[in-house]
C-alpha cells in the first residue's frame, strides 16, 4: 500500500459560521484527503470561543491561534488585546495570529492598526511563539513595525502571500509564506513569482472559507481542498505532488513546532 505524505492546513477559519451545519464531514475529508493538522487562526472576541470549542473537540487535530485580525482593529482594540492576553495566560496556543496590517479597505485606524500589531509581535517574541501575518496594502508598514519590534527570534508565516516583497521576506530567512487558493486562478501572477523563491520558504493553507481554489473556485473552501494548491505547485517546482507535500509539511513544522 502506497503511503501518501500527509499535509497540514496552516491557515483556516473553519469554526465559523459557514461550517456550522457540516463540521464533521468537513475534518472527515479532510482527514481522508490527507490533512494531519489544520491551524486555526484568531480574528477578535467574538470568535475566540467558537475556535476553542473546535480546539476542544478534536483536541491534537485543530490546533488554536490567539490575536487579533486588522480589520477588527477599531476603537475597542485596547480591551479586545486585553481579554486576549489573559487567554494566553490560560491556554496553549500553536501561533498568534491573526495579525497584521490591512490598509485596503480603509486607514482610519492605521495608528491603532500599528500599535496592536507590535504589540502582538511582543507577544510572539516573549512566548517564543510563531506569527501568522495578514498583509492588504501594507507590506513597507509591517516590515517597519517587524524591525522596531526586532526580527531576532521571531518566526512566522506571511499568510495569503500575493507576491508583495519576497526578497525582503526570504531576508528574515525564519518566515514562510503562505500559499493558497489564488494560485490556481487563470491570471495568477504569482505563478511566475514563485519560480524566483525556493520551495523551502512555502507552506500551504485555504483561508478556509475564504479564497477557495479552482476548480470550486465561488464555493466555500475546505481544508481538503489544499490538494488543489499542491497539485499547482508541484507544476510550478517541476516536484512530485508527494515531494511538495513532504516539503510544505516540513516547512509547516519548522515553523509551528
């Protein structure tokens, strides 16, 4: 029997809402697809007990994240950092994330944006944990606030990497970036990106719901849905899908321990 290298899913939501009436079918193809972990990342209160409920309930499968996302960075945003830090002091959490900055939509909060973003990136470092970054319109932002934190010994991954900056990235020589289902979209120009970056530097992810690969491209994503992305890489690095599994899945590791 043919073993096939499992995956880990390294960024998915999949305790939201839209997973509320098919949950275990979900990880059951995931599981079946080859997924041995998916890791959930945080995106303000609200969801935090949702995430653990899902933690708890396939405890060693999905593995939390505690932070804040961006665009919940509103004028709560002292209060909403203050219940999380508590948590952390409470529960083992695999990253914090998701953090970042998102300067797409709108930058009336850019100030608070910057200031939560730091001092999560403080969290990381005293925790020695790993960070899942969210970057929208805001790479020289988040390259800024990196290095005022400090860089050494901070480790972490670049979610939903678009092909904004890889060179500076590949310089932190600890961070990945996140891989996901925009690289199986027709005009793609991260195809063409990826070449010039090593797959050492790749891990895989679905943004789950969100950002759902071709050929269900329009539908809501699922974790299994990653073999989609390795499947375009492995075209990409001229690798065996099983190669680019085992790779990805390394590099994932390296990161998360």
């Amino acid at each position: 029997m043919k073993i096939i290298p499992e995956m880990i899913d390294t960024h998915a939501h999949i305790y939201a809402d839209e997973f509320s009436s098919d949950l275990p079918a979900v990880i059951e193809r995931a599981k079946i697809a080859g997924i041995q972990a998916v890791l959930l990342p945080n995106i303000d209160i609200t969801s935090i007990d949702a995430m653990h409920r899902l933690e708890d309930t396939y405890l060693g499968y999905c593995r939390s994240m505690m932070g804040i996302h961006p665009t919940s960075v509103k004028n709560d945003y002292a209060e909403q950092l203050k219940t999380m830090e508590q948590w952390l002091s409470k529960r083992n959490y695999c990253a914090i994330g998701e953090i970042g900055m998102d300067l797409y939509w709108d930058k009336a909060y850019l100030k608070e944006q910057i200031i939560a973003f730091e001092e999560q990136l403080k969290w990381a470092k005293d925790l020695n944990l790993p960070v899942a970054i969210h970057v929208r319109k805001s790479m020289e932002q988040v390259l800024e606030s990196m290095h005022k934190v400090g860089v050494s010994g901070m480790k972490g991954v670049f979610h939903a990497f678009s092909g904004s900056a890889p060179q500076e990235i590949m310089k932190l020589k600890t961070f990945k970036m996140g891989i996901g289902g925009v690289l199986t979209f027709k005009n793609a120009s991260l195809r063409e990106t990826l070449r010039d970056i090593p797959i050492d530097f790749i891990v895989t992810e679905t943004d789950a719901p969100y950002l759902t690969p071709v050929p269900f491209r329009g539908k809501r994503n699922e974790p299994a849905y990653i073999q989609y992305i390795v499947e375009e890489l492995a075209a990409i690095y001229n690798l065996s899908v099983e190669e680019i599994k085992s790779r990805t899945t390394q590099n994932a590791i390296q990161v998360f321990n």
